[in-house]
C-alpha cells in the first residue's frame, strides 16, 4: 500500500498532535505526583511534630512526678528529722531529771 504525501502529512499531524497530547498529559501527572508527594511530606511533618508535642507532654507530666517524689522524700527526711530530735530530747530530760 501507498500513502500520498497528503497522507503522509495527515500521519504526521496526527502523530504529532497525539505527542503533544501524551508531553501535556505527563506534565500533569508529573505536577501531580509532585503535589502528592509535598502532601505527604506535610502529613509526615505534621504527624512527626505530633508526635514531638506528645513526648514533650511526656516528659513535662515525668518532671512535674519526679519533682512531688523529691519534695515528698524532702517532708518525709524533714519529718524524721523532727521525730529523731523529738525522741533524742526526751530522751535527754529524762536521763537528767533520773540523776
């Protein structure tokens, strides 16, 4: 089979329309891939400063029970010390008021 050149032309139109069609369409895909993949990355962002929120909050409730365990430890030494001196003073007037 033959094609005449007005063929050949009509081809080549053709072809070339469908190359532009196909450069348009994988620049659209390749924008949207590259939105996609900004999404994401703002999604991974977003859930990582989530994340670090939520150990800092963690971390914040450990200090604020690490401080009430030292400030308990802190009466209780104050209190025994009270009691020691209490008992080592009675202790004291009742061994001089028996002389």
């Amino acid at each position: 089979m033959e094609y005449s050149i007005s063929d050949l032309q009509e081809m080549t139109v053709h072809q070339q329309e469908q190359i532009e069609q196909n450069q348009q369409l994988l620049l659209l895909r390749e924008e949207r891939l590259k939105y996609l993949n900004q999404r994401q990355t703002k999604q991974e962002n977003l859930c990582l400063k989530h994340h670090i929120e939520q150990q800092e909050i963690k971390n914040l409730r450990l200090k604020i029970l690490q401080n009430q365990i030292n400030q308990k430890k802190n009466s209780n030494s104050t209190f025994g010390l009270f009691e020691k001196t209490k008992y080592f003073f009675l202790f004291y007037i009742n061994h001089f008021l028996f002389l």
